[in-house]
C-alpha cells in the first residue's frame, strides 16, 4: 500500500466544515493569495480527503484521478509532498516552497507553519511507517529535519536546518544537530 492508497479518518473538528470552507480558512491563513504553492499543496490535501468521503466509489474515481494528478503537479511543480493522508490540522501555513516532504502518516496539528526545505518523514527504512507528530503551533524553521517516532508539543519552535531526532516539549526551542532542547528563557 503506498501512501497514496492508505485510508485515513479526517480529524473530527476538521470533518464539521466544509471544503470550501476548509480551503477558504486555508487561503486566509496563506495571506489571502491563491498563487502561492503552499496554499495551493493544502488545498489540494483537503480536496484529496474530501473526496475519501465521496460515495458510490464509481463516483469517486474520476475524483481519485484528478487528485492523483495534482499531487503530482505540486510536488513535481512546487517541490512539495504532502499526501492526503498526512494528518493535517486547520489553517496549517506551508511558507514558500522547495524540498519539502512530510510522511504520510505525520500529524500537523492546527495553525503549524512548515517551511522551505523541511522534512517531516520516517528515520530509517526498518521503520517506514514511523512519522513525527507536531501540536498546535508548532513553527518549523528552513531546512529543519523531524525523523522518526517523536512528537512536537504545542507552541514549540524547531530552529533553522536543525535535525529533530526525539520529542521537543510545548513552547520550547529546539536547534542544532542532532537538536538540542533550549533552557527557556528566563522572564524579565
Ligand atoms: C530557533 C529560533 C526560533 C530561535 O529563536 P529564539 O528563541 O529567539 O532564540 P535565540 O535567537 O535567542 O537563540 C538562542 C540560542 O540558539 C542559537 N540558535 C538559534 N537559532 C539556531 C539555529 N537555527 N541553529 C543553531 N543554533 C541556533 C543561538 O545562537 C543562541 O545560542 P546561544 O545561546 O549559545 O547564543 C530561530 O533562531 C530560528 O532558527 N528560526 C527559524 C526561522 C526561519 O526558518 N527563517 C527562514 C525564513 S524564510
């Protein structure tokens, strides 16, 4: 089964709106502007789960094969993979785009932002299914790696090219390789 085909349930909250209205918050959260590739890779996502929900199945199968052939216009266009199976949350911001890969089994949690040159993936071939799961908030600096079976807590920040290989507490910074948890900083 590859991550295209795998069954996935849309998040509860998530299930009570719309797709329009999905997309809509979605293109808010994206600066209001259609053109941008990462508003453009979430819409395409929604429209990918959304059709999940399409019955019979014959009349999903058009809609399956106009999915298939978006996904792979963004990630070959755009350079970003993010398949509909991916757990993601409301308003989830992808800044710019280029080598961007998130597993399809990662957990996105609300309001997240991901940016250029972030994989959220698996750490090894023996654990292929194994994917990071990110809180609400979480704010993905460039070029940072999440590999493997760790979870990201709400309002944390991982740095710039940092390599997250185990869990990041809520509303701590991450950076470095292999990261490394900061000492909050102390309130004035
Ligand atoms: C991680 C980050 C959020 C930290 O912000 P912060 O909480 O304000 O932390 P500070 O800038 O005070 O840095 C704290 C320490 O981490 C270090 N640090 C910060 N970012 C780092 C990074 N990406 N990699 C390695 N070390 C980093 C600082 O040098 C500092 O070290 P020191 O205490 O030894 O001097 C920020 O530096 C970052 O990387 N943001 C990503 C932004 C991004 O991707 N921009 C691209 C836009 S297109």
């Amino acid at each position: 089964m590859t991550e295209l085909d795998a069954p996935q349930e849309p998040p509860q909250e998530q299930a009570s709106l719309s797709l329009w209205q999905q997309i809509q918050e979605d293109w808010q959260a994206h600066e209001r502007d259609w053109t941008r590739p990462g508003f453009r890779a979430v819409a395409v996502h929604r429209f990918g789960n959304w059709r999940m929900t399409v019955q019979p199945k014959l009349l999903r199968a058009p809609l399956s094969l106009l999915y298939g052939m978006l996904y792979r216009k963004i990630r070959n266009g755009y350079g970003i993979e993010l398949p509909y199976t991916t757990q993601l949350g409301r308003r989830v911001v992808i800044e710019h785009q280029g080598a961007i890969v998130i597993h399809g089994y990662a957990v996105i949690g609300d309001d997240c932002i991901i940016r250029q040159g972030v994989t959220i993936g698996n750490r090894s071939l023996e654990q292929p299914l194994e994917a990071p799961k990110l809180g609400k908030g979480v704010n993905v600096g460039a070029g940072a790696k999440l590999l493997g079976k760790l979870e990201v807590g709400n309002g944390a920040a991982i740095g710039a090219n940092a390599v997250v290989l185990n869990d990041v507490p809520p509303h701590h910074v991450a950076v470095g390789i292999p990261a490394k948890v900061l000492a909050p900083k102390a309130s004035i």
